[in-house]
C-alpha cells in the first residue's frame, strides 16, 4: 500500500520551521544538574521565538525521577501568564493529589493544572489505516487506529505546545515518551486500548529497548498524517541510576520530531540498559510506596527483568503500598477476573469475551505481567487494611509472600543495585527502581 507522507521540512501556517533540534546535550559521562537543564530549556526557547499561549505537556507523578517536574516550573518561570495550561499526560492514571503536585511541580501555580479524561475528553485527528496497522504489526493485528488526544490540545488555540518526559525503555512502545506523551498521556480509550494490544500481540521482548517499533510506526505515522499542524515540541530527558546507586540526568534533547527523540533513545539504551552475561535465578524488586500503588505500574518489575530471568527463575516484589490491580476501577475489574496467566489463555479470553474486546489495554497488560509460566513472580504487599491480600494476589496468578519476612531477608536498606551475595552465600539481583530501567540476558535481547 502507498502510505501518504508530509513534507516534514515545509513552513506550516505557524511560521515555524518543523524537523528542528532546538537544543541537545547528553553522554553517558554527562550530570547535568538544574541550572544546566534550565539554562537547555531557554537556549531552545529563545530559538521558538515570542509566544503567545503555551500549553505544558508533562508526565504525572508515576514518572516523578524525569525532572519534568522542575522543567515545567522552569517554563513557569520563562511564560510567566503565557503558560496558561498544565495538563499531565495521565492516560489511564488517577489523576494527581495536591501533594504529589506540590512534591513535582514546586511553585508552579496550581489553578494551572487540568485533568485528563481518557473516556470523554478527547477527539480523533485521524484514522491509520487497517493495511498499515497490518503491514508493521507483521499481521499481529488488522484493525483501524485512531489518533485521539485532548480536545484542549485542538480548542486551545496554542501556540506552543511543549510535550515533557522522559526516553527510557518501555513495555507497550519499545521507548517512552516522544509522540506517545500525546497519543497515549491525552489520548482516548481506544486508540491507548488499541495500541497498547498491538504491542502486546506484536510480541513486547521484540520492541522493549527499540525506537522503531509497530507501535512506534503507527505514531509516527499518526503525527506526521494528523497532527503535523499542532506546534508541539518534545523535551526530553535521559534519566538513570550511576554507579554510586543515585540518580543523574545524563541528557536534554528537545525538537519537533522522531530525530531529536532518536537520539534520546540512543544515549537511554547506553545508560538504562544492562546487558548481563548469564540469566538470573532470583530477582529482588523494591517499589517506592510514594509510586507503586498498583500492578498496573508495578508489574515493570515484571516487564523490565523478563528477559533477564532465568527459566524456572524467581521475581520478587517488595511492594509495601500495593492497594490495586488497575488504577481505573473498569481494569482493575477486568484484571480481577481474567488474571495474569500468559498469552493464549488471554487471547482466547479476548475471543469469547466483549468485556475484554472493548478494553484491549487491558488484554495488553495481562499479557504483559505473565512471565508465560517460564519464572515465578511473587508479590509482598503491606499488611495495611486497604493493601491487596493473600488471597486478592494468588487469585490473578501470583505468588504471594509476608512482606516482614522477606523484607527481613532483603533488606532494601541494605542492598545495592545489582549483585549482592547474602550471608548464606545465596546470590541475588536487586533494583530499586524498575521504571528506571531494562535488564536482559544476552541472549534473549535481539538488537
């Protein structure tokens, strides 16, 4: 099929030039500290020129390690009342507290904070084709995908639109952040739900840690077909743990287009990605109670250390503040009933079930949190009244473990990332943060 494709080089009625690098710096030496990522951001800005009406796109609080939150005051800071909206990219998420606005955001003015609803406030650009979903999905799924976003993002009438987050490998898209901030952070309910399943069908160890994925090539080919008349800019951070165990950015990128988010991606597989020599045989996993409230985020502990466990391997999660399933009561349901029991039984659930037909995500994301039968994942949550019990736990296919017990033997305080070697001489692999990274056996990762 011959695809249409815009001139991504031509003047748009905006005046602004598109396939723009407006700013970069990054190495895996690289530690840029605030003043460094402040004085990026308005290098790039002076470049944009005068605007009017900026709208800030950033991540919620689920991506709290980005620096996105103190990019946004810093656009705060540049705007002043020019910067007239704040809308996180929640996708499916609760929308944030007062208090993780306050920890994130600083200073930044709160009445500039909206909530997106990926049920109801949103409207479609476009539709890809069905032959092209087909064509990149190597026939994992023939469906129409529609390009759906936050009608605040048409309506608005903005100017600048600056799209915030950080690349670092992703379970649905191969790479986080670029234009999946828009399609999926302020988009709807099916194209997150449909997008989300081709990834899923497509096979995830086949895009985790790649830029051009399916997923990826129908966002692309979504923005340059539909949204190329919207002034987005992507600013985006490299975020990692150094060997000291703390955090350091080790990049800005910010432009109009997938080169700018390119090079992020490369310089992310340089410093969140460990290649490890053999398979592990335990894996311990820590997940911040201030984060993780869900399976729905915390099964990264799942995602990001699938291809690095050992068949017959263990997957440990330490997960003190674990209330839920899916964040939204709809998913959380539907988790409930159908469980993390691998691939077929899921896509046959898929078949026979509408409730499942019409939440594709979903579907997704069961597949997603099963290691297939081929290592046992274990979850330890807080005895607290509203934590998930034993018995909540094993019945969606999960092992289950006294969070005391195991928090005795593993030691989050004690540990350190990666390697640790216990008293009675048991090896063990420990994270502290999941989100922060991507963990494979040389064999199992294909380039």
């Amino acid at each position: 099929m011959q695809l249409k494709r815009l001139d991504l080089g031509a003047k748009e009625n905006t005046g602004r030039v598109k396939n723009m690098i407006y700013y970069e710096t990054g190495s895996p030496e690289t530690a840029l500290s605030a003043d460094d990522l402040k004085n990026g951001l308005y290098a790039a800005f002076k470049k944009l020129g005068d605007k009017q009406k900026v709208l800030v796109i950033p991540p919620d609080y689920t991506r709290l390690p980005s620096r996105s939150g103190e990019l946004t005051e810093f656009c705060w800071e540049y705007f002043g009342d020019k910067l007239t909206d704040i809308l996180p990219a929640l996708g499916t998420h609760t929308p944030m507290t007062e208090d993780q606005i306050s920890h994130m955001f600083g200073d930044t003015p709160r009445d500039l904070f909206r909530d997106h609803d990926w049920r109801n406030d949103v409207v479609t650009l476009g539709t890809v084709p069905a032959e092209f979903v087909k064509e990149v999905s190597e026939g994992a799924c023939d469906y129409t995908w529609p390009a759906q976003v936050n009608k605040l993002l048409i309506e608005g009438d903005f100017d600048l639109i600056l799209s915030i987050g950080q690349v670092v490998p992703h379970e649905v898209v191969g790479m986080a952040n670029y234009n999946k901030n828009i399609f999926v952070g302020t988009g709807g309910s099916e194209g997150i739900n449909k997008s989300h399943y081709i990834g899923a069908a497509y096979g995830m160890e086949k895009m985790m840690g790649h830029a051009d994925t399916p997923v990826r090539k129908v966002f692309n080919y979504a923005s340059e077909n539909f949204a190329n008349h919207l002034p987005i800019v992507y600013v985006q951070t490299v975020v990692g743990l150094n060997k000291k165990g703390s955090l350091q950015t080790y990049g800005l990128f910010i432009g109009d287009d997938f080169s700018v988010f390119d090079k992020a991606a490369r310089l992310s597989l340089q410093v969140n990605f460990e290649m490890l020599d053999k398979p592990l045989k335990k894996v311990i996993v820590w997940l911040d109670p201030t984060e993780f409230k869900s399976t729905w985020l915390g099964n990264k502990s799942v995602y990001r250390t699938r291809m690095a466990l050992a068949d017959g391997g263990e997957l440990i999660v330490l997960a003190p503040a674990l209330v839920e399933f899916g964040e939204d009561k709809q998913i959380d349901k539907l988790i409930r009933k159908y469980g993390y029991f691998g691939t077929p039984q899921t896509l046959k659930a898929v078949e026979k079930n509408e409730d499942l037909q019409n939440n594709l995500g979903a579907a997704a994301h069961l597949i997603h949190g099963s290691s297939e039968g081929r290592f046992s994942i274990t979850y330890c949550p807080g005895k607290g009244k509203d934590n998930l019990s034993k018995h909540e736990i094993e019945s969606v296919g999960f092992k289950y473990a006294d969070l005391d017990e195991m928090t005795a033997r593993y030691n989050p305080q004690k540990l350190k990332d990666g390697y640790n070697t216990m008293a009675d001489g048991e090896e063990i692999f420990y994270i502290s943060n999941p989100a922060l990274g991507l963990w494979a056996f040389k064999d199992r990762f294909k380039y």
